[in-house]
C-alpha cells in the first residue's frame, strides 16, 4: 500500500484531508499520497515554532544546538538506506547519485554548520572617545525567530538540509516544505529528529504545493521573521512582493543559465568530459548546469563531434540500473517544457547535433517523463533557447574568437549564477575568472563545493550568499552594544 506523508507540526506527524499523489518519474506509477497543507496548519506550525523560541530550543546555546544538529546528522546516517530510496523514488535519480552525492551532502550539511556554530565568533572594537577615555563595542548574535524555509525538487534533501541546518545551528525556529515533487525526505528527516527527541516547534515540516496552497500561506503568514528560499527566479519574484510590506529578510537562491567557456589551450579530454557532466548531471536539472557552451573557434568541430560521442553514450537506465547515468525529468509539465524547447530551438534554426526527442523503450518506462540528452549548435545569442533557463539535459555549442568576445557572451545574460573556465593557462585563468557576472566561477572544474565559500548568484540567480559565514550572516540578527568605560 502506498505510504502516506504527513506533515510534522509541534512534534507530532499531523495528517490533513486534502491529499495528492506522489507519482514516479520512472514510469508514471503512484508510489505514494502526500497531505497538503493549507493556511489552518502553517498558523499551527508558526505558532509551534515561535513557542519552540520561547521554550527548551530557545533557551539552547549555540554547543548545544550543535550537539542536536550532529545528532540529526547521526540519524541521517543511520537511515542512510532509506533516504537513499526516498530521494530515487522521487525523482527517478541513479542510486549511485543519491548514494554518492544527495545523502552523504545532506549529512555534511548538519554537520558543517554544527562545527561552524561551535567556533564562530563576533566582532570587537575598543574605541577612544573624545573626552581620552574609552568605550568597548561589541556585537551579539541573536537568532532571526521563525525561519520560512522553501526548497525545490531538483536535490531535494540536499537543498532542503542547506537550509534547515544553518538556520537552526543560528537558534532560529524552522517550517519549511520542500517541494511538491519530492515530499519523502523531508518526511524522513522529520522522522529522524523525532526519533532523537528534537525539540518540539523548533522544525516543523509542511507537505503541500506552492501557489494557492501551502507555499502561499507560509510565506504570506504575518508572524514569520525570514524566508529563505531555492527554487525558480520568477517564484523568487512573487514571494519578494509578498514579503515586501512587512520588510522581511529574504535569502533567494534561484536559476540559471550558466556559461561553460572552453579556451583552445584547455585540456581537450578534461574539458569534453567537464562539459558532459556541467550539461547533463542529474539530467540538468542542477541550477548550476550549463545550458551556454561557448568554445575557442580552432577546437570547436573537433569539440562538438567529442560531445557528441560522449552524449550518445550516456545511459537513460532504470536508477538500480549500475550503467545507468541518467534519470528522467522530474513530472510530465517539466518533460513537456523542455520538449517545448526541443520545438523551440528547430523553429529558433538550430542544428540538433544529437538528441532532441523522448526516447522509446518498450517498457514501462514509456509511460516515465524522460528525455534525450541533446546537443545543438547554430543558434543566434538573442534566440530564447539561449536566454530562458531550460533545466533539461541539453546544451547549446557556439565558436567564438577572441577571450574578450567570450567573456561579453557569456556575461549576456539575465542571470548570473556560475561560470566554468576551461584553460591550461594560468595568467587568462585568473583574467578572466574576476570578469565574469556571476557568482560562481569555476576554473578546469565544475560542482566542486567547499561548503565555507560563498553560494548565489547575482540578477536574477538569487540575494545573498549562503555557506561559511554568510550563512551566520543571514541566519542571525546582530546587536552592536556600545559600553562607555
Ligand atoms: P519553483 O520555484 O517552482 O518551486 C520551488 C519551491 O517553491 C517549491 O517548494 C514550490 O512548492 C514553492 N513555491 C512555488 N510557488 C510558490 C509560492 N507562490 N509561494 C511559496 N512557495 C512557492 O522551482 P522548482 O521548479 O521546484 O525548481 C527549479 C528551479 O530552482 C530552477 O529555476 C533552478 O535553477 C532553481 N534552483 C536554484 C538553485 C540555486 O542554488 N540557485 C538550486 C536549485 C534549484
């Protein structure tokens, strides 16, 4: 019988009336029935949250909230099958990917801002006054109060847990919900701090759709203090206008349409093999994915036919499947939004080096919501393939001349999140890194995260950084206490 997820307000799993299916991207089948929550249960789970402020998590001190957060970290790791299996019935991902990225990611999470809380420290000044005395400044950390939390589909526990760690390593309360598509790891997760007695209010977990439903309610609810949120620009857009009135803090981590540029001097094998994975990971459904690869004219027909090699040999396998890269789309509206690219980019005159259709399996895959990897060329900068964030496994190719033509090209963009260079030499390395409009630049890699550095992006990627310190920064308040000596 299919599972029911329910949602988890003030330490108890709490079911509502309206339901809808959990349905695998695999084959179309319901794997389960998820409670959606509406305005009566996220008041239940602001008022849970602001009495967990008042109660036994208020009064933790940062060494113990570290403790309870390396205890979540704990739980994961011992469900860790489980979460596994959440996070592949979801979304249809390989095993390998939930196994050798999501979960163990997710379990860094907690324990990455569990050890950061522990050491982080604030500012101090001394200062002379204008009579010869003295006066000491200093500056208090406070939590923000009842944190909104939104994630999306695409790496559900692992943005889910970017969010919901920090934000209780900083004492604050959580409600989030994480995207319709994948309600069970945030489920699990709820499963996991109840079981290690997590203080009751401090996260609660709310199962439901955005608009019209509980994302709404949340984020329109007039006692919550911050809404962090991942997810697309233009739902970014929305919930800034919602917020605005009320002035609440707001941290947006959202889309992209992120450059690869690959000089001629680049590792040829590394660069191809960078590009595949920067294009197709998780069937490019990663914010960070790029859809724009811009390449050194004398390498570009030597570039395109390797890419192409290298795509068609990807293989769109069940997620137990070990040969298995790639997964499907992650619903029928996503697979139907980037086959209306697939049309798009023939009307917009592109050439379909490879891909560009639903593939046949002749099983029950057939009724799943997959898609071919596909390669183009020949499309003009302003055609919309080019400037609309498709997150699909598909990638445009284009030859440019010279290294400031393709720091323009790829800067001409709405969006700005990340970059990857690829170039043996050093000194256009470090050139052209600083010049590029995003937030991310990644040099002869790509995803390679450190989890203290910097993560957003800049115009329609996102607001504010999160990771090391900036997450300390979003996720606090801080009061400057000026004492006259
Ligand atoms: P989405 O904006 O449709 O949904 C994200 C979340 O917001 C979901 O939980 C959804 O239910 C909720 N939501 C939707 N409308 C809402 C509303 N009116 N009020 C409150 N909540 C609402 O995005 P998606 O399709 O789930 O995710 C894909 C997008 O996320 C892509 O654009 C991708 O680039 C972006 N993304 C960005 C990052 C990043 O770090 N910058 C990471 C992953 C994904």
């Amino acid at each position: 019988m299919a599972e029911l997820i329910t949602h988890y307000i003030g330490g108890r799993f709490v079911e509502s009336a309206r339901r809808f299916p959990n349905i695998s991207p695999v084959d179309g089948a319901v794997v389960g029935e998820v409670c959606e929550a509406g305005a009566g249960e996220v008041d239940l789970a602001v008022q849970a949250a602001r009495a967990a402020l008042q109660g036994e998590w208020g009064r933790c001190g940062p060494v113990e909230r570290s403790d309870w957060l390396r205890r979540l970290a704990d739980g994961i790791e011992r469900r860790f099958d489980a979460f596994v299996e959440a996070e592949v019935r979801d979304t249809g991902r390989t095993v390998r990917q939930a196994r050798t990225l999501d979960v163990p990611r997710a379990i860094a999470n907690f324990r990455f801002f569990a050890d950061l809380v522990r050491q982080a420290h604030t500012e101090c000044f001394e200062t002379v006054t204008a009579d010869g005395g003295r006066a000491l400044n200093y500056v208090v950390r406070k939590p923000l109060g009842v944190v909104v939390a939104i994630s999306p589909w695409n790496l559900p526990v692992l943005l889910f847990s970017w969010k919901v760690a920090p934000a209780l390593a900083l004492g604050n309360a959580v409600v989030a919900k994480p995207s319709e598509e994948t309600p069970s790891s945030a489920f699990l997760l709820a499963q996991v701090a109840h079981d290690i007695g997590f203080p009751a209010g401090a996260f609660n977990v709310l199962q439901g759709f955005g608009g019209q439903s509980a994302g709404q309610a949340m984020i329109s609810h007039p006692d919550i203090d911050a809404v962090t949120f991942t997810g697309a620009s233009a739902t970014g857009a929305h919930i800034m206008k919602t917020v605005a009135d009320a002035v609440k803090d707001v941290s947006f981590e959202l889309g992209g349409k992120n450059a690869a540029i690959v000089f001629e001097d680049a590792d040829f094998d590394a660069a191809v093999d960078g590009v595949v994975k920067s294009s197709f990971t998780n069937s490019g459904q990663v914010c960070l994915c790029s859809e724009r690869v811009l390449v050194q004219r004398p390498i570009f027909d030597r570039f395109v036919a390797a890419l192409k090699a290298r795509t068609e040999a990807l293989v769109l396998g069940r997620p137990d499947d070990p040969a298995a890269d790639i997964g499907p789309m992650i619903s029928r509206k996503h697979q139907a939004k980037v086959l209306s690219y697939f049309q798009l980019a023939r009307e917009e005159g592109a050439t379909v080096v490879t891909g560009g259709e639903t593939p046949v399996f002749g099983d029950a895959r057939d009724q799943g919501f997959w898609v071919r990897p596909t390669v183009w060329t020949g499309l003009p900068d302003d055609a919309r393939c080019l400037r609309e964030e498709i997150f699909g496994p598909v990638c445009h190719v284009a030859p440019f001349d010279t290294e400031d033509e393709a720091v323009a090209r790829a800067n001409d963009s709405d969006y700005g999140l990340a970059t990857a260079i690829w170039t043996r030499d050093l000194s256009r390395a470090h050139r052209v890194s600083p010049r590029m409009r995003s937030g991310l630049v990644w040099v002869n890699t790509w995803y390679l995260r450190d989890l203290r550095t910097p993560f957003g992006g800049v115009r329609r990627s996102g607001i504010g950084r999160e990771g090391g310190r900036h997450s300390l920064d979003f996720y606090s308040e801080i009061t400057n206490i000026c004492v006259k000596i």
